[in-house]
C-alpha cells in the first residue's frame, strides 16, 4: 500500500480496507487495544470523512493498521494543511513543510504571537480555523528554552493569555481536537517548568498556569467520555495549584473533580468534595467564583436525590450572584457564568429532582435568551428541557425538543450530549405508543444510521 501523500482520513480508510476490516471493526479493535470502551463507528466514520483528526487516537492506529506513527503524524500534517489551504512541499522537515523554504523560526514567534493576542474574538465563523492554525504552530514556551534566556513574567503573561484564547475556543470546538491543542500547551508550560531558571514569584504564576491547563483538559476530555483521563487531569492539576498557593484554582478544579463525579460517580462523595471546594476557597474567592463552586454542590446534593441540600445551596447560589459587582477582580476563568447560565443550573437539579414545574420555566427563558451559536451547551440544556416536559406528561413539547437537541448534537463530538438524548429517549420510552414519540424515534434512528 503507498501512504506517501495521503491525509490522515485517506491513510485510515485505505489502512483499515487492506485489512479487511469495517469501520465498526476498526473501532472494536481501538477499543480492546486502548481499554477505552467510548470508540464507535460512527467516529471512525467521522474521521474518514475529515470531520475530525483523530490525534489522541494516533498510537492506537498505529498499533491496529500496522502504519508507523511517524506516517500518521506526516499524514495529520496534511491534513491540517488542506484544512488550512497551504501546500505542504516535498520535504522530510515536517514541522517547517508547511510554511515553504522561507519559513523561519521567527515567523513562527509571530504567528504565535497572532494566536495570543485577543484583536480577533473567537466566534462560530473562526473558531475551527484558528484551532487549526494553533496546531501547527510551535508554542512559544520552548522558544524561550531554546534560546536558553531566564524566564519571566512576560513569557508567563503570554501563556495565561494563550490558556484564555483555549477557554474560548471550548465555547465552540469541542472534543479530542481541542483536546489535543490543550494538552500540546500543557506539555509546553510543564517543559519551562521543569527545565527552565526563574524566581519563586514565576514559578507560582507557572504551577498556576499548570492547574488552569489541567482543568481544562480534563473538561474537554471528560466531554468527550474519557472520564478516568478527566479525573487524573483533575488531580495534577489541584497538585500544581496547590503547590502554587492559588485556592481558587485548586478549588476549581476540585470542584470539577465533584461534578463528573456526582454525573457518572458516587454523588453522596462528590457533596463532600463540592463543599470541601467551597470552604478552602473561602478567603479568597469573589462571589462569581463562590458562585460557581456553589453550583456543583447543588448538582452533586440534586443528583443523590437530596432535594433540601440542593434548594439550599441554589439559594446560596443565588445569594453569591446578586453580590457580584463589575469591577471584582474575578479570575478569567468564571467568565461564562451570568444570570443565564445560574437559571439553567437551577432548571437542571429541579429535573433531577423529578420537580418539571419548576425546572421547565427556568430552562425555557434560558434557551430563549442563549447564544444560539454555542452549539454543544443549547443541545444539552434542551435536553433538559425535553427531559422536564416527558416528566410533566407533555410529550408533544418533549419530542420537539428533543428532536432539535439530536439535530444540534449531529455537528459536536460530546459524550455529554450523546448521554443526555439516551436518557431522553428513556424518559419518553412509556410513551412509545404516541405518533410524537414514534416520530422521534424514527429521526433518531435515521440520524444514528447517517451520522
């Protein structure tokens, strides 16, 4: 087989083809060699098709097609280059090839320098575009070690900005290719940590950087269904916050830790943990922060059923919100959480609690009011919504809007949407009988088939 010149999905399908295998058999092959149960069809598909680089996976597929690693990463360059629409020229250099002969390592620096600053916001219409240009583009923190300079806080105001640019990026690209590009800058910050000379004051800010990085990636990765990933994520990450002195981080993350635990874990441990965030970040947290630490224990007390604890701390909730002032020096990382975000919260522990009539009002005003172009978070909160009305035996409004959920679900990668339509779907299995529900299984089933 020649696997000169190919991309990525191009090398997949032939690879996979010369041995005689089905995407559905690639992906049952991935699974038993990675011990990751979250591979499907559907994504080898995915991945054929261009839809997705498949990046984390790249050591699986080398070990299941027989393809050298080497090859799949040449083949990935490729790929993102035609995303990008540069030619890649003939050359065993990888990392230059894309840029030409006149491509230089201060290019690099600038085009780094580009995708840190904050001039162009990221939006639906750019999101895909910059995370692509992000990945070939070597970070900036190994520029410095190279040049064997004492680091500091300038290369560290660079890197928080760069930690910024990827929160935003998760407002819109979801998944292992975001994944990838975190975990890429994880790497980097963790490399001048280790390797480079600086004082105490930047090596907190580091550490700092390292626990803001790991709650990320494991956000991403938990979204995508890797939830043992996402929880050692978690515990580097409280390790290096720790070690930096920065409770609300640690907290942050800790809390995190409590939300996947009490969503697909023990949700009576993940209440200790949420309130154990709250309270070590008592001194130093603003009330947006406060706020949302509050939040996951209100998750975590509606997800073990125990509705009392779950009004109460909505309340505490609440009470931390309302004394939220602009000007607080809140940390950029509660920057989504506002009056919209603390109703869903709400309207989704009232659906836990099986309590529709209160959860439906609240979840309703807040999908009216919410950017439409934050995909994966509208899909789950109709979700909710669907949720809510099979609760309150109003199926019509159920199907409709679980049927717009599935339509928005078909263009993320979130286990967390795809879990939800499940549970959705056995909400509404009682009423199998009525033509909405038929209708949506149908949609179901035709979307599952094609996607």
């Amino acid at each position: 087989m020649v696997m000169d010149g190919l991309t990525l999905e191009e090398l997949i399908r032939q690879a996979r083809q010369a041995r005689d295998l089905t995407q559905a058999g690639l992906a049952d092959r991935l699974a038993r060699v990675s011990g990751q149960s979250t591979i499907t069809r559907n994504e080898v598909s995915r991945w054929e098709r261009g839809r997705r680089l498949p990046m984390a996976w790249l050591p699986w597929l080398s070990i299941v097609l027989d393809v050298p690693l080497a090859v799949l990463d040449q083949a990935a360059v490729l790929s993102r280059a035609r995303r990008l629409g540069v030619t890649v020229p003939d050359t065993n250099d990888d990392h230059l090839s894309l840029f030409g002969d006149g491509w230089t390592r201060e290019s690099n620096e600038a085009m780094a320098e580009e995708l840190t600053v904050e001039d162009e916001a990221i939006s639906e219409d750019n999101a895909l575009r910059i995370a692509h240009e992000w990945l070939i583009v070597e970070p900036p923190q190994l520029h410095e070690i190279r040049a064997g300079r004492r680091v500091g806080h300038e290369l560290v105001d660079r890197i928080e900005a760069r930690i910024d640019r990827l929160r935003h990026l998760d407002d819109y690209v979801s998944g292992p290719d975001l994944h990838t590009l975190i975990s890429q800058e994880l790497r980097a910050t963790a490399t001048v940590l280790r390797q480079a000379a600086y004082k105490e004051d930047v090596g907190r800010r580091l550490l700092s950087a390292v626990g803001e990085l790991c709650q990320l990636a494991g956000w991403v990765i938990s979204d995508a269904g890797q939830y043992g990933r996402g929880r050692a994520y978690y515990v580097k990450g409280i390790q290096a916050a720790h070690a930096a002195g920065n409770e609300p981080v640690a907290a942050n993350l800790l809390s995190s830790l409590s939300y996947q635990m009490a969503s697909v874990g023990d949700p009576r441990k993940a209440t200790v943990m949420a309130r154990t965030a709250v309270k070590g970040a008592e001194r130093s947290s603003t009330p947006l922060t406060r706020a949302l630490l509050l939040e996951r224990v209100a998750w975590a007390h509606a997800k073990a059923g125990e509705s009392t604890s779950a009004e109460r701390a909505l309340g505490e909730v609440d009470e931390a919100f309302g004394q939220h002032r602009e000007g607080d020096e809140d940390p950029k990382w509660v920057y989504w959480l506002d009056r919209t975000e603390v109703d869903v919260m709400a309207g989704r522990c009232f659906t836990e609690l099986a309590r529709p009539l209160k959860a439906e009002p609240l979840l309703s005003q807040a999908i009216d009011a919410y950017d439409t172009t934050r995909v994966r978070e509208v899909s789950l909160y109709l979700s909710w919504l669907a949720d809510a009305y099979a609760q309150a035996r109003e199926i019509e409004q159920a199907t409709e809007a679980a049927s717009t959920s599935l339509r928005l679900s078909l263009t993320i990668n979130s286990a967390r949407v795809t879990d939800r339509i499940e549970v959705v779907r056995s909400r509404l299995r009682p009423f199998a009988a009525s033509a909405a529900v038929q209708r949506f299984e149908d949609f179901y089933r035709s979307t599952v088939a094609t996607s």
